[in-house]
C-alpha cells in the first residue's frame, strides 16, 4: 500500500508582498526533500497551487524515485494545472472557501463585438440566477473544443468564450465568469450553426491596482471588481504585426510623451510580478539586453497563447513614488506635473547608482524595487520558519 505524505501550503498573513522567498515555501520544499529519501514514503502529494513550486515538483521527480501528486481547488487556473502536469500527476479538490456563500459583487464587466469592454451594475438575483454545475461547464468546454476555441480541456476558458462571442456578434459578460458560462450555455441551446474558430482575435484582460478607498469598494462590492474596473476593462485585439505595440499601449506601458521605447516598455512589463509569472508558465524569458524584434516576437507568443486566461498588469503606478521624492525633498509636492517628477526619478537614481532609464515607467518601476528591496529586508529580520508541519 503506498504511503502518501500531503505538504499543505499555508498563506502566514504578513508574509505577502516579499521579494524574498516565502518562510513557509523554504519549510515546504525542506520537508519534501526530506521525506522524499526516506524508504517509507512512497509518493508526496503537494497541495499548494502556486508557481514557485514547479522547481521543487521537477527536482523531485529527477533526483528520487518517488512520486508526486500536486492537488489543486476545483477553481484554480487551468493553465497553472497545465504547467505542474508536465512535471507530475494532478488532481483536484474541493474547499471549504469555495463552499461559502459568496458575496454578489455590484458590478460587472461586459465585453461587446467590437473587442472594447464597458462596466454595468450588477443585480444579485442576477448573480444568483446564473450558477452553473461543472457537468455544464465540461459541456461548454466540449463544444468550444469542437468549433477549435479549444485546443483541449486544460485550457483557459474565458478568452476562448470571448473569441466565441465576438465571432457571433455577442456582447458577453466577462466579468464575473459564471455569469458568462450561464449565458453561453443558454445560446448553445439553439441549433447548432456557429462559426469555427479562425484565430484571429487576442483576448486581453488587464488587472489595475486596486483603490483602497471605500468609496471604489463600496461601488463594486468587490476587490476583484475593482482590479479589473481599475485596468480599463477586458478588450479583443487583431493579432497582427502591430499587436504587440498596441496592447502594451493599452496597458499603460507605451505612449507618444515619457514611455517611447517600446524596449525598455517590454522589460517593464516583462517585470511586473504578475506577468513575470505569466512568462514563467509559458517557459518565457524575456532579459534587457534581447533585441528589440526578439522581445517583440516574445511578447506575441504570450498573447496568443491558449495557456493563459490574458489576464496582465497594467503599467506601474506613480502615487508611492510621488509620495516618496515629496517626503524626501526631491519634489515640491507629490502632485507636481509628470515632467517634474521624472527629473526627480533621475535625480534619484542618479545619487542611489540606480540602472539608468530611458521611460517614464521605468524610472517609477526602480524606485519601486529599490524601496521592496529596503523594505524586505526589514521584514527578513522579523520572520522565523513556520514551527508546525503537515
């Protein structure tokens, strides 16, 4: 009979936000490591769906004869499952925060034929009345598979029924997702006519910082809600040679006045945490000194890649950095004009022997890395290992 040890993830609060490796993922991987050169343990199954642990998953499976088995929610992201399967077995589970009844957000997000999306209140009975059981879901799937939305049953769901949509002249409901199940689910029950896919659209959802004013809270009913509002709103590009020019523009990261170099634009988003992770799952690296066409052509494969929802940060913030060379004499008032800061930026980086940058949001992404970088290894001094394991 084969003995299975389960190493469960745990999220200590006040260890987010490092750059540094996580107390609980060093335990974590130390025990595996451990367990997995002892003769009475057969397989180890890792319950933690998150990214960091690929590493230990492939060190694992290469360096002992035992197996592993990750375990991921029922909701977790397909695409972080598709990543693991590679390296090991996957399986699913239920839990109890999924079994809660969940909040009904006030808004939502409605995605319409021209690829530009637009936000709407949100009634819940509106909520309510659009649950779905997963045998539906797995319906949906199949048929999006066959009109070759699809490529298989790992894959993201959401760009897939946008691409739907928008090939029939629909305007559907992005934003909350089961909202846009119900409502596809509904127009399947036609006879079926519907066009194939002809892989020409990109589905791009940006996710903003969220505001941390009551007010944006109150009006969305959600965190999430507010991410996304924040971002801009979910679109459908063209792919095409201009794609990529485009959709950072939309995110933030290009534009004609202080972020001309498309570049030094891509190492920003390349960089931000969220989309590092993103590149990671595709097996993408994209490093400063790659010519631009390469970084171009690297960008597009992650686009229109099937493995990724298209969720991607917008461009970087400038309120930290305002506040910060306000507080530190670098400027006269944090709302000073764009010009004034990004002098200040340089003048900054310039007494701190920071990387020289050529954009606008470049400048405000070392300054921020440079106060995380401070600010973690405050935080490192405080930390201790988690003392109880699995």
């Amino acid at each position: 009979m084969a003995r299975i040890h389960v190493l469960r993830y745990e999220d200590k609060a006040g260890m987010q936000g490092s750059r540094s490796p996580d107390p609980n993922d060093i335990a974590i991987s130390l025990e595996a490591a451990r367990l997995a050169f002892q003769e009475n343990v057969d397989a180890i199954a890792l319950a933690a769906p998150d990214l960091d642990f690929l590493y230990l998953v492939d060190f694992l499976q290469r360096h002992s004869s035992i197996q592993v088995l990750t375990l991921f929610p029922r909701l977790c992201s397909p695409s972080v499952a598709y990543a693991f399967k590679q390296k090991s077995k996957v399986d699913w589970f239920m839990t109890g925060s999924q079994e809660k009844e969940e909040t009904p957000p006030k808004k939502k997000m409605l995605l319409h034929p021209n690829g530009i999306s637009t936000i709407a209140d949100l009634h819940p009975e509106e909520f309510d009345n659009a649950k779905v059981q997963q045998e539906a879901v797995d319906t949906l799937r199949s048929t999006l598979i066959d009109l070759e939305y699809l490529e298989d049953q790992e894959q993201p769901l959401l760009p897939a029924m946008c691409k739907f949509a928008a090939s029939h002249a629909l305007t559907l409901t992005v934003w909350p997702k089961h909202l846009a199940i119900a409502q596809l689910l509904k127009v399947l029950e036609a006879p079926p006519s519907w066009k194939r896919n002809d892989h020409h659209l990109v589905f791009v959802l940006p996710r903003g910082k969220p505001a941390a004013t009551k007010k944006w809270l109150q009006e969305c009913g959600s965190l999430k809600a507010v991410e996304y509002v924040r971002g801009g709103g979910a679109f459908l590009k063209m792919d095409g040679a201009a794609l990529v020019p485009e959709v950072l523009q939309q995110l933030g990261y290009l534009d004609e006045e202080m972020n001309k170099d498309l570049s030094e634009a891509i190492d920003v988003f390349a960089n931000m945490k969220d989309n590092h992770k993103a590149l990671q799952l595709l097996d993408i690296s994209i490093k400063p000194d790659f010519s631009v066409h390469r970084k171009v052509a690297l960008v597009h494969c992650a686009l229109v890649s099937p493995r990724v929802v298209g969720e991607w940060q917008t461009a970087p913030g400038d309120d930290l950095a305002r506040r910060y060379l306000a507080a530190n004499g670098y400027l006269r008032t944090s709302s000073a004009p764009r010009g004034d800061v990004f002098a200040a930026l340089h003048s900054f980086s310039q007494q701190m022997q920071l990387p020289t940058t050529r954009t606008y949001n470049a400048a405000v992404k070392e300054l921020s890395n440079w106060l995380t970088a401070a600010d973690s290894s405050r935080r490192r001094a405080r930390k201790i290992l988690p003392q109880n394991f699995p």
